[in-house]
C-alpha cells in the first residue's frame, strides 16, 4: 500500500485554487505581454506588504521548534524587494505605495495566524515555494516583456540557493514530516486555499485599480 505524502496532498487539493490564480486577468495579461511595467510596479508594491508581514512573524517564530526549520534566511525577499521598488518606483518609493484591501487584508491573516505554526507555514508555503516555481517562469517573462534587466525584477533571485529543486524537495520533507496530526494537516490545506483565494483576489483588484 502506498500512502500520499502530505505536501503531496497539499498539491492536489490546492490544484485548482493554484489554475484559478495563475490565470487571474491581471496575471495572464502580465504574463503575455498585454500588461506595463507600471503594473508589475504595482504587483511589486503589494507583494511589499505581504512578506513585510510574513518576514516579521517569521523572525518572531525563529525559535519555534516547529515552524524554524522552514524559515531559512535564503528565504528572505524583504531586501531584494526594496531594491526593485527603489528602482520602479524611486527614492522616494516609500511613500508612492498603498495596500490594497486584499493585500491589507491578507497581511492582517498572515499575523493573526503566525501563532499557529500550521496555518503561518500554509502562508509561507504559498509564497516562496510559487516563487521558486512559477516565480522563475515570471521573473523570466517579466524581463522579456517590459525591458527590465537586472534591476527591478531582484524579489525573484534566490542567489543564495544553489540548487532550488533540491530545496523545494527539502521543504516538501519537512511538510511530509511536520508533527501535526490530521486535524491540524486540515487546517494548515484549509490556509493554503484561504493564501491562494487572497492572491487571486488580490489579481482582481490589481486589475480593478487598473482600469478605474
Ligand atoms: C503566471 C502565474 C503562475 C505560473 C506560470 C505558475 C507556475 C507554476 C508551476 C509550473 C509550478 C510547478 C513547479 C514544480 O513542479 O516544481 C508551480 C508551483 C507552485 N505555485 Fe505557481 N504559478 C503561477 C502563479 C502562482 C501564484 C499566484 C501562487 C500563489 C501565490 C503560486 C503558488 C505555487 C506553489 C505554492 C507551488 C508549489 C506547489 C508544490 O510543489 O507543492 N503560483 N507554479
């Protein structure tokens, strides 16, 4: 008898909720070259507020014997990120941004959640393994499409990882092994699907502000 592997199970339920997010109007556009520099700016500025507030949980959750052997410091996109905003945005970058209710909203989750290793892990899985995924393919386009070179498009570098598959196995692993039992797996696939719903809808307003 074969048993599914647990972050195996989270791929399969989560299946749909990723195709619902990857193709979002606002991303599929992006994608194809239908979309601006100003609106991967925009994308930038929001991813922002999210991994400001997932790096800060995560450092307060370091000692977690649970949580801290997910959270490697190669990880971390905080610096990377301003350096692009800097670059799209300015100087002055700071003060050019605002949070979109999803991206407040989803922000607000993430720190209201971070007590719970389970649930905080769902978010952090939804983020950095889509951007060791599908982010590389982004990162790619993204250059291709709207002339951006080295700069701007950082968030995407993870110089510090030599080998990604073998760190996304590594991470899959320590899902498979994570000492939670069948109710709180169910919890961490049911914040999984709750992370995807808050990056789709944040497509949907993405692409709202951009046609008002
Ligand atoms: C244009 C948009 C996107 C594309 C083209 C894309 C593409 C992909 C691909 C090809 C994989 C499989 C990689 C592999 O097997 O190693 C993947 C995995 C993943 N993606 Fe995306 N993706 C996109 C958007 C997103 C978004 C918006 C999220 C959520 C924030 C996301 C989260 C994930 C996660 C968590 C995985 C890992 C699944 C796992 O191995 O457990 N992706 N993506």
């Amino acid at each position: 008898m074969t048993t599914t592997r647990f972050s195996a199970l989270i791929a399969e339920r989560t299946r749909s909720s990723h195709s619902d997010s990857e193709g979002a109007t606002f991303m599929s556009d992006l994608m194809k070259g239908h979309g601006t520099k100003r609106d991967y700016a925009e994308l930038s500025a929001q991813h922002w507020y999210i991994y400001e507030a997932l790096e800060s949980c995560a450092a307060d959750l370091a000692d977690d014997a649970v949580a801290s052997p997910f959270l490697a410091p190669e990880l971390r996109r905080l610096p990377q990120l301003e350096r692009d905003l800097e670059h799209l945005f300015g100087s002055d970058w700071r003060s050019e941004i605002s949070a979109l209710p999803t991206t407040a909203a989803y922000a607000d989750r993430i720190r209201e959640v971070a007590s719970s290793p389970a649930s905080f892990i769902a978010h952090h899985y939804t983020r950095y393994l889509g951007d060791l995924s599908g982010g590389q393919f982004i990162a790619r386009l993204v250059r291709r499409h709207y002339g951006l070179g080295d700069r701007g498009v950082e968030f995407y570098d993870f110089d510090q990882i030599e080998n990604i598959d073998a760190f996304k196995e590594n991470y899959r692993m320590l899902l498979d092994s994570a000492p939670w039992n069948d109710i709180e797996r169910e919890h961490m696939i049911e914040e999984t699907l709750l992370a995807y719903r808050f990056n789709s809808d944040l497509f949907t307003d993405l692409h709202r502000a951009k046609v008002a």
